[in-house]
C-alpha cells in the first residue's frame, strides 16, 4: 500500500543512541539508518520513520577536508512516497501542523548518514536581553561586580527596537546551530520595567513556528532592597510579569540579595526570602521555577556561619510542592551551583539523601569558568563549573548545560553554539567514553529540553516535531569531540536554516 506523499522526506539519517533504543533497534555499529516521512493528516503532521540497512559510503577527500555532506535532493523528488514495507514503517511522531512553512522549504533532503538529533539542540538557560552588548561595556578588570555594575548601566539604555535587535540576532544564530527551543531570560526591575519581557513576548510570536522561544521573568536585582517604594515596585512588576500567559517560568538569583550590617547569616536568610518569594509566585500562577544559585567556589559549611549551600533548601522546597504548568508536573530548574565543584563525597553523600522530583541543575560552563576563581592561584583553582560527568553518575537529578550568556561582561567569548562547548568540556571533565559522550550530548539536547519543561522522551511523539542534522558527523562521540559547523536545522516538519560548508584546498 503506498504512503501518502509526504511534505519532508530525510533520507539515511544516523539516530543517536537512545532513540534506537526506543524504537527497540540495534544501537551497535550495525545500527540502521532510517529515512523519515513527514505527512500531512488532518490538523496535525505525523512521522513515519523506516529503519533500512542501505549504507552510505563517507570516503575522505582530501581535497574538501571539511565540505559538508548532506545534499538537498530536488531530482530525487519524485521518489518521495515511494511504497515502503509495511512491516518496516512506523509511526513515530505527530504534531499539530505549524501556522506557516517556509515557501522555499526544500522537500527531499539526503542526510547521507548524518546524525540527527529529534527534538533538536535546545538552550536551557540563555539571556535574551543582555546579548550582545560586549561594544557597549567598558572590560577593565574583568570581574562579576563589574559586569554587573556595567550591564546595570548598559541595561538603561534599553529600547524596544533595540532589544529586538539583540534578540533576533541570538535567535536566528540559535536556530543556524539547529537550537529549536530555548528557555530564555528577559529581565524584570524598576529600571527596565516590563520592556524586556514585551520585547521577548514580540520575538516569541515572530519565529513561533521555526524556534520555540519559552520566557521566564527574571529578577536579576535584588527582591528585597532597603528602599521600600523600590522593593514594592519590584514585586508588582515581576507579579505583573508573573501573569503574563507568554512567560512560562519565574526566576531570580538570590545571591544578590543583600543584609543591611554586611551579615553572612542575614544574608543567607535574605536569600531563603527571595526563594520563598519566588516559589509562592510560581505556584499562584502554575510556573516553573529557575534560580541562579551557589555561585561561588566555597565548600559548603555551617548555616551558624551563614556558610550553608542553598542547593539543600530549594531541594527541601522543591520535595514538598507540585503543581502543573500547561498540563505538565512544574520543573525546579537551578542554574550555575558552582560551589557543587568544591563539594566532598560526604557533602554529596548528604545531598543525596534529598534529592526532588523534577528537579534539574544546569551548569553554565562559558560564564562559570570565565568568571569563577579569579581570586585563586592559578594551580590550585578548581575547575570552576560543576562536575556534570561525575554528579550525573551519584546524584540522582537531571543535568544539562547552556551557554548562558553571548557578548557581554559575563561570557565574552562564544558564539551561541551549544555544540561549540562540548569539546573543551572532554578535556575539562576528563572523559570521551561513549557513554559520557552521550551524557553531554543529552546535556545539550533531551537533558536540556527536560530542564526546561518541553517533552523530551523519543518515545513522545512531539519530540520527532524537530530534527538537527550534524553534517558529516557519524555518531555521538564524533559530534561531541568534534562538532561540525554544518548543520541542518527542521522544526515543525520544515526545514528552517541550513549552514554548509565549502572546504577548498588549492
Ligand atoms: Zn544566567
């Protein structure tokens, strides 16, 4: 019985390995291929996927050493519905079909063995607003005080155009990686008002059907400063955010909260405040919950002190309360928590026994390791961003990795490409194991749509909505030790950015 024409055919696509497994196929070297058939049924797009034992010969050519592979096929369209074996072809994913699709939108595309990632790359924690904004900021001594003091000031000359700017230059370099969903960061506070969270909401609706741009309203100021008109304006402001129906996450950094004497217990209890706060404001208007949290490098210690972690109280928090946001149980999700690097087993031990549902830590290597330990001797310096490799293996919560920030005084270099972390982070956490290699792929894809609250089990029909395609890349540990800068991003059963690459030795 022959398929319906489909609207996308992906031909010869290499899987990751989880996927297989999912679809119950071979993940060894004698994994299939599969090609996949996006159709149109009624008010939604499904996915037909045929495993086939074809190969796709990849021979080195010296003379193009890094061109891509995958081919947009236009003569091989009218083999586009071909029959396929029943027995062979499942259904795997469907969609409700998007409002509009690229009109030059190619049809027929041959992956010739990429690895694709369904469901895409994804940011789970990125700051739409502060991007860009390195030619704005005078860089003298390079230190988290004056990036915030200098991003303060650049943050006041703000404008809705302006923001937008930034913001469509981030998302559209995103969706050129093959990132199709981010949770992204705009600021609330009495300087700039509502203005990033309107400018977010305007780039949400314009790349609605290539990217899936989710907001949380972000109070990067302190929730409780000693100017009461001040504090009192902050808390409508970030509640007026709160409500909003395009933000789907409340987040703040309580480490910025300050104690009228200097006081390191005060301090901590005026961290606790802008947790609870935070958490009580997600709760009334069923939102997730993101924090910047335990960003220094100092082994946790004695609450007596005001040395205590602030991981254990969220955690505490977190056991204790659910709710749902859009029909799904709400994520705690934790950026940073640096101060994990410096952690004892027995520190880790102790954090195991209180470990949430629902719960995951993003660590945030390009900030963490540019910013972090400054004040240290270089040789004793802890590695600065959280051991992502090892506390995957012990504690049981979901980890996943984001850039953060681009261009600006807290993350001057990179360029928004998730993948581009991945081979720094080999030799920083000391491991390209398979296994490991696909932790960080994960971490950068399912774990990282997980963090954020999208589907992310391959087993979710939603997911196979988006596909990247690693050109040239044969498998996870090639793509994680060396990412190529081709790439083929499908969101919504269309191809929506494309990079190739020419490779010309003369
Ligand atoms: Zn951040």
């Amino acid at each position: 019985m022959s398929v319906p024409t489909p609207s996308l055919t992906v031909r010869n696509v290499r899987l990751p390995p989880a996927a297989y497994r999912a679809l119950n196929l071979d993940t060894d070297a004698t994994a299939p291929l599969v090609d996949l058939d996006y159709i149109a049924a009624n008010d939604a797009v499904e996915v037909h996927l045929t495993p086939h034992d074809a190969s796709v010969e990849q021979r080195f050519d010296p003379a193009q050493p890094f061109a891509s592979t995958i081919r947009i096929d236009a003569a091989d369209d009218a083999r586009r519905g071909v029959a396929r074996e029943a027995a062979e072809r499942r259904l795997v994913g469907r969609f409700p079909s998007p409002t509009s699709t690229p009109a030059a939108a190619p049809r027929c595309i041959d992956a010739r063995g990429s690895l694709g990632i369904p469901g895409g790359l994804c940011h789970p924690h990125i700051h739409l607003d502060k991007c860009f904004l390195l030619d704005r900021c005078t860089l003298s001594d390079g230190t988290f005080s004056e990036a915030l003091t200098a991003t303060a000031s650049a943050k006041a000359e703000f404008t809705h155009d302006d923001l937008v700017a930034r913001g469509r230059r981030l998302i559209a370099a995103s969706l050129s990686h093959g990132v199709t969903s981010m949770r992204a960061f705009v600021e609330v506070d009495p300087t700039v008002g509502l203005r990033c969270v309107e400018a977010g909401i305007a780039l949400q609706a314009e790349f609605a059907d290539r990217c899936h741009v989710q907001l949380v309203a972000f109070a990067q100021d302190p929730l409780f400063y000693p100017d009461a008109a001040k504090q009192q304006r902050m808390h409508q402001l970030l509640r007026h955010a709160a409500q909003s129906r395009q933000v789907d996450v409340v987040g703040s950094a309580p480490y910025v909260e300050s104690s009228p004497e200097g006081d390191a217990v005060q301090q901590k209890t005026q961290q606790r405040r802008n947790i609870d706060f935070v958490f009580k404001l997600a709760e009334e208007f069923g939102k997730h919950v993101d924090f910047h949290l335990d960003y220094d490098l100092d082994p946790p210690g004695a609450a007596a002190e005001g040395r205590e972690a602030m991981l254990p109280y969220v955690l505490g928090l977190s056991r204790g309360r659910s709710w749902d946001v859009r029909g799904q149980t709400r994520r705690v999700t934790i950026g940073h928590c640096t101060k994990l690097s410096v952690y004892t087993e027995g520190d880790i031990a102790a954090l195991c026994e209180g470990v949430a549902e629902g719960v995951s830590v993003v660590a945030l290597p390009p900030s963490d390791m540019y910013m972090q330990g400054r004040d240290q001797p270089y040789a004793s310096r802890s590695r600065a961003t959280l051991p992502l490799l090892e506390l995957h293996k012990t504690l049981r919560l979901s980890w996943a990795m984001g850039v953060n920030n681009v261009a600006n005084l807290f993350t001057p270099q990179g360029d928004a490409d998730p993948l581009a972390m991945l081979p720094c982070m080999v030799g920083v956490w000391q491991s390209a194991k398979p296994r490991d290699c696909e932790t960080l792929l994960n971490a950068v894809s399912t774990s990282a749509r997980y963090a954020a609250g999208f589907t992310c089990s391959y087993d979710d029909a939603a997911v196979w909505a988006d596909l990247t395609l690693l050109d040239g890349a044969s498998g996870v540990q090639d793509a994680v030790c060396a990412p190529p800068f081709g790439r083929l991003t499908i969101a919504k059963g269309s191809m929506v950015a494309q990079r190739t690459i020419h490779s010309t030795l003369f």
